[in-house]
C-alpha cells in the first residue's frame, strides 16, 4: 500500500506543479498516470510546441516545461505510480481514500487531487459496425504479448511508429503472414521504419496494402476476415486471423466517470472556493474541471491546484493555522527522503 | 468586424448556417465549437488530434496540407479526398460560403 497525503490523479503540467504548492506546506504527494512518463499532453499530444501564455517565458517548448515542473517539485519526492491508470475508490475505516490501479497497486490518502486532464489516453477505435463484438476475438488495439501472434495471419492497419515496428517484428518469423492496410503511400512513422517496412513488402515479407481502408469485420464467433475499401480498386476482402489497427490514443474522462462525482459534459463539477467537489476530501484541478467562466488554461491550473492545497491543510489540521509564507524569505525545504 | 458564412453539415445531416469573423484568426473547428456544434478539437488546433475531421464539400480554393495534417488523417477514420482537418482551415473572405460536412466521430 502507498501512502501519502494528497493523492495526484494525472501526472500532467497541473498535477505536477500541485506537488510544488503542497511541498511548500509539508504535504506529500503521489501520482498516478496512465501514461509511461510524467507530463500528461505536453508529453503525449505536443512535447515539441512553443507555448507562449505561461507567464515568465516568453516561449517554452511543452517538453521543456514538463522538465523544468519536474526539477521545481524535485525537493519535495514526490511518488509515482506511471502507465497505471486509477479504476476504483473506496473509503476505509480510518476516512482515508484507497484507489486502486488497473493493475492493482493500492495508494491510500486522506486527501485526493484529480488533475486528469482530458483523461485516460486509450486506444482510438475505428467506428465500424460490429467491432466490439470482435475485440479480444481477433481484434486488438495494443499488442501485449507478441507470441499471440506466431504462426497467425495478422493485420495492421495505421500508419505511425508503433503500426511500422510491429509489423516489422511480427514480419520477421513471428506471424504466418502480416498485412499492413494503410490509407496512403507515406508514413506518419520514422522513415528508416517506413523504408524498411517497404523493404520488407519489396521481399514479400510484408504485404503493404495502400490506399486503402479497414471498413468491415466479418466472422462468427472469432474474427475471418476484413472488408478493406482500396481507393481506386474498390472492395477487397482479406481473409486474417488478427487484425490490430493502431491510430494512435485519444483521451477518455475513463473510469473516474464512475466514482460518484456530479459531472457536466466530461468535466468534474467544482467550487471555485477551493477546487472542491461534492465528495468531501476529492477536487478536482486543471483541464478535467469545469465552473463558470472555466479557461482550460495551463496558467489556471497552476492557480486551481495552488489553492486547493490550502484547503486540503485546513481539512487534514483545522486546528493549526496557515500563514502564507513567501519562497524569497526562506526559500524551499524539501523533504529528506 | 468582415464576417463571411459558412455551411456546416452536422452528423444528422441538418445544415447550420454560421456567421464567422474572419478578422479574428479563427479556424472552422473554433466556429463549430463556438456555435456548440459536436467537434472534439482535443489538441486544441495543432494538427495533433484527429477529433476535427471533415469533409469540404464546396469547391472552394483551400490552403495545402501540411505535413503534419497529412500524417494526422492517418489516425482518423473514413477519409476521401475531400478530408481536412477543420482546425487548419482559417476563415478568409475568401472562403466565403464554405460548405463542410463533420466527418463521424470515433469511438
């Protein structure tokens, strides 16, 4: 079990400067992402735009920022739990919060902070009829474990890095054949990836199907084939075991849609007193709130989460009193470990 | 204030008329989400997302793509040849009478 005072759900720009504020009243925190590194959108979406409204920089790349916020909360620890996202609240005895992960890590706190952004970063699904009933039965959206594949028929469709990797791993004495479908000739994908890929179709090893199209699946209980849509060739139907289409994630508000928060159009409804919610001891902060007059503004999360932690000292001692201290009088101080 | 309008086919295929400045370096999803119609815009108009996928179906004279637009069709679904992202068509006079259709949305 992990355990800290303030819970961070969301690992992006908001939730990380959190930790700063919270550090400056002794309070410790713990992050929870769904992504494999910190960051949130700045890492996943844009890490390499200029953005210009964070104030003191007249232009800051967005990666940049991310490893600047990293470095301020440094002195203050803060725990990470990354590429888990959070599923499940409860209450225990002690009226702490218990979230669990997807893969079953356990965080315990009095106080929650959900800096969720847009949400979970989860596969984007082709809108196609009757795919659902098809996932785990021959369509998948993330490849785990590439032995599924060997001796299969499998196809990929997309054309980024992790369609162009795969298909050239997989091509290589892994599946019994593999189908990259893409809808043009070029690649979004690193270009020594792209040349290979194409190197491969050149052998026979990869058959490259362009301009074309994943627009049905077909089977009984598992999936047999696919209906591809080719641009100048029209219906196609390829006969697959496998078909893994990759493009790309896209942010769902996920699991936290269920934890009895009020909720308005994807957003967690707050006061804007103190970035609360209407379950005592969880706020919400940054992109995944909404209130009047809500900017979803780098710039006022940073404001959301920096009062907010005052709250939360109040909640966790209301008998001490809070005096708001200057970093020019003292400067910082950490936490030793 | 120059205002043009433009003609937006919603999923249901009702046209909306919109009014849009073209003084204000807006783009055709800032208008559809200004006028509460249902664009995702996640990335927020870099070319980064694919959530504001549509179709131009007017013959109007439209900017090139540029590379990172091209790149992100390839993570939107049913694209033709007619398929921009709206967040890289700014409003100029030019533009003037704009017919777009919203491409569906993803799951």
């Amino acid at each position: 079990m992990i355990e800290t005072d303030i819970l961070i759900i969301g690992a992006g720009p908001c939730g990380l400067f959190t930790v700063f504020e919270a550090g400056l009243l002794k309070l410790r925190c713990h992050l929870i992402d769904s992504l494999p590194e910190p960051g949130g959108q700045c890492a996943e979406i844009y890490p390499k735009k200029p953005i210009f409204d964070i104030p003191a920089f007249p232009e800051i790349l967005a990666g940049e920022l991310v490893e600047n916020l990293m470095r301020q909360i440094e002195p203050f620890k803060p725990g990470f739990t990354l590429g888990e996202s959070a599923v499940t609240i409860e209450k225990d005895q002690e009226n702490k919060f218990v979230i669990t992960t997807n893969k079953g890590t356990k965080h315990r706190a009095p106080i929650v902070a959900i800096a969720g952004g847009l949400g979970v970063f989860s596969p984007r699904k082709p809108p196609i009829q009757e795919l659902s009933r098809f996932e785990d039965k021959g369509v998948e959206y993330i490849i785990k474990d590439p032995e599924m594949y060997r001796g299969r028929d499998v196809v990929i469709s997309g054309g980024g890095d992790s369609a162009l990797d795969w298909a050239i791993f997989l091509s290589e004495g892994v599946a019994n054949t593999v189908t990259l479908v893409h809808r043009r000739k070029g690649f979004k994908g690193h270009p020594d990836s792209a040349q290979k890929v194409l190197d491969l179709a050149e052998k026979g090893k990869i058959r490259f199907v362009a301009d074309a199209e994943v627009i049905g699946v077909n089977g009984s209980e598992f999936l047999e084939s696919l209906t591809v849509k080719h641009k100048e060739d029209g219906l196609m139907e390829i006969a697959t075991d496998h078909w893994v289409p990759l493009f790309g994630l896209t942010p769902k508000l996920g699991p936290i849609a269920d934890w009895g928060l009020e909720i308005e159009k994807n957003a967690i409804k707050v006061n804007t007193l103190d970035y609360s919610t209407n379950i005592s001891g969880i706020y919400a902060i940054g992109d995944v709130n909404t209130y009047p007059g809500k900017l979803k503004l780098i710039l006022c999360g940073f404001h959301e989460g920096t009062l907010m932690v005052q709250s939360a000292f109040k909640r966790l001692y209301p008998d001490k009193n809070l005096v708001l201290k200057y970093t020019t009088v003292n400067g910082i101080t950490g936490f030793d470990e | 204030m120059s205002m043009i309008q433009i003609i937006i086919v919603d999923r249901e295929g009702l046209e909306h008329k919109l009014d849009a400045p073209t003084d204000m370096d807006m783009n055709v999803m800032e208008v559809c989400k200004a006028s509460k119609l249902p664009v995702e815009g996640t990335c927020g108009g870099m070319a980064m997302c694919a959530s504001c996928h549509c179709y131009v179906e007017s013959d109007h004279a439209l900017p090139e793509m540029s590379e990172d637009e091209e790149s992100m069709l390839d993570e939107a679904f049913f694209v033709e040849e007619n398929s921009r992202l709206s967040c890289q068509l700014y409003l100029k006079p030019e533009l003037r009478g704009l017919r777009v259709r919203l491409a569906p949305e993803s799951a």
